[in-house]
C-alpha cells in the first residue's frame, strides 16, 4: 500500500508542484492550502506524513502542528519555511516537527527527509509491535518469565505444561545461561506444588561437606561449631519443589546420599538418628553431558537414571534466533524500569549486529547486553556504538574495497552495485540507504548500464 502524504501549502504552485514530484516518487499525495483544509483531510483520512508551510492564512503551521502532535503523535511533520523564519522553524522542532526545509525546496534533500522519517515510523512500529506480541505472549503462557516464540520454545513451554504436575523427577540440560533456573522454577509455578516453597541449590557453590549440611541439616553437635539444630533444604522443601543446579558437581559421596532420598524420600540429619520423611518433587539441571560423566566413573548410572525420569532440553540461542527481538524487547522494557531510562527500542544497525551475534553465554549475556546499553544510551534508540565490541563486530554490514587510482564514476557505480546486491536487489531501499532519490538512482543506473548486461 502506498505511503499517503498530505501538502499544505497556501501557494498554489508550490502545491501541485510537490503533489506532481512525490508522486513520481511513489508516494500517494493529498493537498490543502492551509492548516484548516490540512486538519479536515488529516480527521478523516488516513494521511501518514505531513509537509506543511510555516505561514499560512487562518490556521498557520505552527498552530497545525500542535493539534497533529497532540492527536497523532506518531505522524512525522516536516515543516517548509523561508530564509526569514528559520527560528520558527527551530521551535517547531522543538514542538515536534521531524525536520525542516527552507525554500526555494532542494527536491534531492525533501526526499531524503521522507525517507528518514519514514524509516524512522517503521522502526517505532516495529517496536510497538513487538511490545504487543510480547504483551500477548505472556498472557497465552501463563508464566512470563520465559520468551519465545520458536517452534523449540513452544514445544518446551508445552512439555513443562503438560508435566507440571506429576512428582516424577526431572532433569534440564543445556547449555550455561540459556535459563535452566526459570524452566525449574516454571515447572514449579505452573505445578499445583506453587502453593509450597521452590528451594534452590547451586551444587558447585558448596564444597563437599557443606554441600551435604546445606542440604540434609545438622543436630546440634553434630561438629564444631554447630551449637543449634538447622534444617536443610530437603526439609525447607517440603510440600514443594528442590531445584538442585550443576548437579555434575557432586562427589560420590553425596550421589549415594541423594540417591536414598530419590528412593525412600527419607534421610537422617548429619549427626542425627531420626529418619525424616519429606514431600519433594526433585528437579536437577546440568550444563554437562551426564551420560558422559557415567560412562567416566565420576556420576552414579542409578543416579542418573533417577533423576532423568523426564528429560527438558533448553535449546541455545543461536538455535531459536527468531525469539531474539521479543527478548531484546523483553530486557529493554525490564532495564528501563530497573534503571529509570526511557529507551525506546534498537537502530536497525544494532538490531542486525544482535542478530548476527552467536551469543555463547545466551540468554544471560543478551541480558547483561541489553542492560550496559540501556545505562549507557545517550539517544532514544540504543545504536551499535552502545554494544560491546565483540558484537559491533558480528555486525554483517558489507564493506567494499576501492583501490587508489579508481576513477570517483568507477567508485560511485562499484558502491551502487554492492549495496543493490547486499539488499537483496530492492533498488527502493538501495535509493533510501545511498541517500539518492530513485528517479536519481534509476538515471545512474541508466548511465552506468548496471543491470544491462
């Protein structure tokens, strides 16, 4: 469909002269010859750019601006002004006006600015539209925490659904930050255990000894310095569910323990005779290859077999990165709150480097990515000058080489061959991203004979 704009302008030449350009470049195109006329048309058409004059009979620009700005916040106005009312056109800008133009109109340069601003309203779109999916992503899940879209994260978030209220033990795998923790702890909420804690235990945070206090308890005396009884997280876990991460880092000491609690749901206190029952659903997760780990003689196959009664999967981010701008949306509008920032959304030059990134350390350092450019932003958009250099770097931006000696025709017709290419042949957006008009574009083209041979 195309993009309508609408002409205000009180001089007639000036009218029909920019309806009869605009419209060779594409563009649908309405006029009016003063703000009055301007409003009417803007209250019942569907207009998505306004080019008004500064001075005008009735209703003049600066007035019309205004009731645009307050109605239709989103529709970029670029205001024509002569030499003698720059300054206006400076507080119209203010008043939020995309750009201005001073007469007699540079055509090349009108282009452009539409150009931009029309960049600059998809770009908002797309933003908003991805606030909505967002939005609405979370409410058809019923747990918002987890981001995706990808035909892998839809079946996982269906897999958890389905067995979120069985007792069987479950085993996560994946890879470091790709967010074991929040399958573990939606299994929990979405389970009718949610009533009872969710106990977490990083098993590689504890050494052996107090790895097995942390999680059984103590009596009182049990070694020195244990001058009171303390519960472990077996029975803080009661009635709930126990999330134990990095379980490849237990010793065999505490495997065999943890066995008899996978077996008997019982275990004594260290330093204790009573046995203790408890009510806990069990849920492990590793960035290991645990089958691996048996077959080296350093996991328990009992063990194993215990606790991979249902296997989860997290798939890397490089392998779902069709959910990468919903978690870019997602962290944006979470740091803008922890941060009290008013970021609005990406420049497509950092969208397509976060893009082109592999993100290793996955969703954690997307995170960590999206929050250092939220604090760091010095514009509205986070730009790729606000990543880290080893993302600028992902960033696929075609460069061409031109020897020294090329003639400025051979580099002008080399640097619109390559960015025709890199766009895929799209000779519109080649126009817009050279800066060039496409009538402009068309008659170099012509005069280069590309695309003729």
């Amino acid at each position: 469909m195309k993009r309508k704009i609408l002409v205000a302008d009180d001089e007639k030449n000036i009218r029909l002269g920019l309806q009869l350009a605009l419209e060779d470049e594409g563009y649908s195109v309405l006029v009016a010859a003063d703000g009055n006329e301007a409003w009417e048309i803007i209250s019942k058409e569907h207009v998505n750019l306004l080019i008004t004059d500064l001075k005008m009979p009735g209703m003049d620009g600066q007035e019309l601006l205004k009731r645009v700005s307050a109605a239709y916040p989103t529709m970029p106005v670029v205001i024509l002004t002569g030499h003698g009312t720059i300054e206006a056109a400076v507080e119209a800008m203010q008043s939020g006006a995309a750009d201005f133009l001073t007469k007699p109109l540079n055509l090349d340069r009108l282009f452009l600015l539409i150009r931009r601003a029309f960049s600059n309203l998809d770009l908002y779109e797309q933003n908003e539209q991805l606030k909505r999916e967002l939005a609405e992503l979370k409410r058809q899940s019923g747990y918002d925490k987890i981001i995706g879209k990808s035909e892998k994260m839809v079946h996982l978030m269906d897999t958890v659904k389905q067995i979120a209220d069985a007792n069987a033990s479950v085993l996560i795998t994946g890879e470091s930050g790709v967010g074991k923790e929040l399958v573990a702890d939606a299994l929990h909420h979405l389970s009718e255990r949610s009533k009872g804690p969710f106990i977490k235990v990083s098993c590689a945070s504890f050494a052996e000894t107090l790895l097995e206090d942390e999680l059984f308890g103590h009596e009182k005396g049990a070694f020195s310095g244990a001058i009171a009884a303390r519960k472990g997280r077996f029975e803080l876990a009661d009635g709930g569910t126990l999330f134990l991460d990095e379980i490849g880092e237990l010793s065999q000491m505490t495997q065999v323990k943890l066995l008899r609690v996978l077996q008997e749901r019982q275990f004594e206190r260290l330093g204790g005779e009573a046995t203790i029952t408890v009510d806990v659903r069990l849920i492990a997760a590793t960035n290991k290859d645990l089958k691996k780990e048996v077959e080296a003689g350093r996991f328990r196959e009992d063990l194993y077999y215990r606790l991979n009664v249902i296997h989860l999967e997290v798939p890397p981010l490089r392998e779902r990165k069709e959910d990468i701008p919903l978690l870019m949306a997602h962290f944006l509008e979470s740091f803008n709150e922890r941060n009290k920032r008013k970021v609005e959304g990406f420049s497509p030059r950092a969208r397509s480097a976060m893009l082109a990134y592999d993100w290793p350390g996955n969703i954690r350092e997307l995170g960590n990515c999206v929050e250092s450019a939220v604090v760091l932003a010095s514009k509205k958009l986070i730009d790729l000058e606000d990543l880290p250099n080893n993302i600028r770097s992902a960033s696929r931006e075609e460069r061409i080489v031109i020897p020294v000696g090329t003639s400025l025709e051979q580099a002008e017709k080399a640097l619109i061959i390559a960015t025709i290419a890199s766009l895929g042949g799209n000779k519109s957006k080649a126009a817009e991203t050279l800066g060039l008009a496409r009538k402009t574009l068309y008659r170099k083209l012509e005069e280069y004979e590309i695309g003729q041979e």
